[in-house]
C-alpha cells in the first residue's frame, strides 16, 4: 500500500512540473529582459518593445506597441529612467493597471541592482545623466541571480498553478548563471587592468567587474553625439596606455573607426543586447570573447 502511495505522489509530481505554463502575455522593453524571462517561463507569449539594433532611450509610443502593453499580464523594463521619454506614455495610454508606475506586477531591473554612477543633482547642460544611476544593468553579472527570484516570485504570483514549474525553472537558471561567473572570472583574468575608450557608458557594470577601465568616451557628453573638435582632443590621449576602442553595434561607427587610425589601437563593435533566440549567458561570453580574441587585449604590445 505504501509503495503505491508512493508511485502517485511520484506521479503527480511529474506531472505537476510537466503541465503548459498559463499563456501569459509578457511585455518587455529590452530584448535582454524577454531573454531572461524565457529563462523562467518558456511558454510565455513574451513581446520585446526593441531590437538589438535600437537605442532604448529614444523608441516611439506607437499604437501596436500600446496595444501590447494594454494586453501585458506582466512587465519588465530597466528603469532608471533608461525609458522616461516613451514607457510612461504607454503606460499613460493603456490603462492596464497591472503594468502602471508602481502596478503589482511591473519590474524594473534597477530596483535590484546596486547602481553605479548615481548622482545627487543632473541638469541638461550635464547630457543624458541618470540621476538613479547607470540604467545599462543587463550588464551587472552578479544581480542577476537576484533577478532571477524576482522573476520566480513574481510569476508564481501570477500564475500559482504553475508555481512549482517557475521555481524548478528559476534554480535550474541560477544554477546554471552561477557555473558561468566561475567560467568568466577565469576566462577573463587577463583583462584586469585594461584601459578602453568607450562610446556611453554601456558597459560601465561589466567593466567594472571584468576590471577594464573606460578612460575616455567618444562622446564630449552623454547622449551628445560625437563631435570633430572632442574627438580631436582625443587624439592627445597617452594612446600607449589605450588597449582598444569600444563602441555598441547600434552605434555609428565612423568615430570609432576616425580616432582608430589616429592612434593605431583595435576597434571592438560590442552586442547591446541578445540577438534573436539569443540567452543572457551567451551575450557575456560573446562580449569577453571578442575583447580577448578579436581585440587582442591580452596581447596589445603586439600591436604597438
């Protein structure tokens, strides 16, 4: 009797963690967030506001895009203002009280992280400055895992018949996100102590862990597209200490690529975000890798 008990509760077990996820329709407002999410809820109907190739501080509030956010059971954004010339529109025009400002199931990923660059007063003659901090937190490795059970807690919230399914998922992630900082740390040991030249500050938290040092930014400002005089003032930099120019893919590359042939360092295009079925994992490893293979950082005095 007891070994039958024990086969149904067996069995109901599996099945508990086998049954569909509810549909539940996910808006993001950055693909690294829908990468996340899908991490923990693959059966979500997950809708992602921009693309690898867009800037998400300037996107337009455009009725599809506000249709979405009306259907959203759920949503996720970066915060820290990353989205404060379009997100409060959609917000402001759906009238889903779920996804508002501070709505039940609204996550901003900067409420969870430790912020960098956070700033007691911001006025427009400073450029883009986020007074909450750097808003590029996709980039900060070690939150991840702490994102990870917000994301775990706030779906099995929404969606309790399948909670045990969201945990299982979530400890799978983290487990997983866990073994990759082990990898990184080793891989990118050689990347200690480097110095860039940066275009924003993008990858200001993976910098800062991986320990390169921005020393300088193609841009004269924040959000202030790079100009000829700033960039010539550029070229005065102590370049031998320069280990390679960095900029985004969605970025122009025409300054980057200027100031490359004035003081004869490597250039990097560097992902913003995941491409596609991209995972959040992959998005580091392709970062580190192309620092230490394409660039040549390791190795600059080969270079020079």
């Amino acid at each position: 009797m007891r070994s039958k008990c024990l086969i149904r509760l067996v069995a109901a077990s599996a099945a508990l963690l086998s049954s569909p996820a509810m549909a539940l329709s996910v808006f993001v407002c950055e693909p690294e967030w829908k990468a996340l999410i899908a991490a923990h809820a693959p059966d979500a109907m997950i809708y992602s506001a921009t693309t690898a190739n867009q800037d998400p501080h300037y996107v337009q509030a455009r009725p599809s895009l506000i249709a979405k956010f009306r259907q959203a059971d759920m949503a996720m954004c970066s915060g820290a203002e990353l989205e404060v010339g379009w997100l409060p529109m959609l917000q402001a025009r759906s009238g889903n009280p779920l996804v508002q400002e501070s709505g039940p199931n609204m996550i901003y990923a900067s409420n969870h992280v430790r912020m960098l660059d956070t700033h007691n007063h911001v006025d427009r003659a400073m450029g883009d400055i986020h007074a909450h901090g750097n808003p590029h937190v996709q980039f900060a490795v070690q939150s991840i895992p702490k994102l990870s059970k917000v994301i775990t807690t706030k779906l099995q919230q929404i969606d309790p018949d399948n909670a045990l399914q969201y945990q299982v998922n979530g400890m799978r992630f983290r487990r997983h996100w866990n073994t990759k900082v082990s990898e990184w740390k080793q891989k990118s040991a050689s990347l200690r102590g480097k110095r860039v030249v940066g275009y924003h500050a993008t990858y200001r938290y993976l910098f800062e862990w991986l320990g390169v040092s921005q020393v300088a930014d193609l841009e004269p400002k924040p959000g202030i597209s790079p100009t000829a005089s700033h960039l010539q003032s550029l070229v005065r930099l102590d370049y031998d200490e320069i280990d390679a120019i960095v900029y985004s893919t969605y970025q122009d590359s025409r300054p980057a690529n200027w100031l490359q042939k004035q003081i004869n360092v490597p250039v990097v295009a560097l992902p913003l975000t995941v491409r596609n079925d991209e995972t959040l994992d992959s998005l580091i490893d392709n970062i580190i890798d192309s620092l230490l293979v394409n660039t040549v950082l390791a190795e600059h005095s080969v270079i020079k």
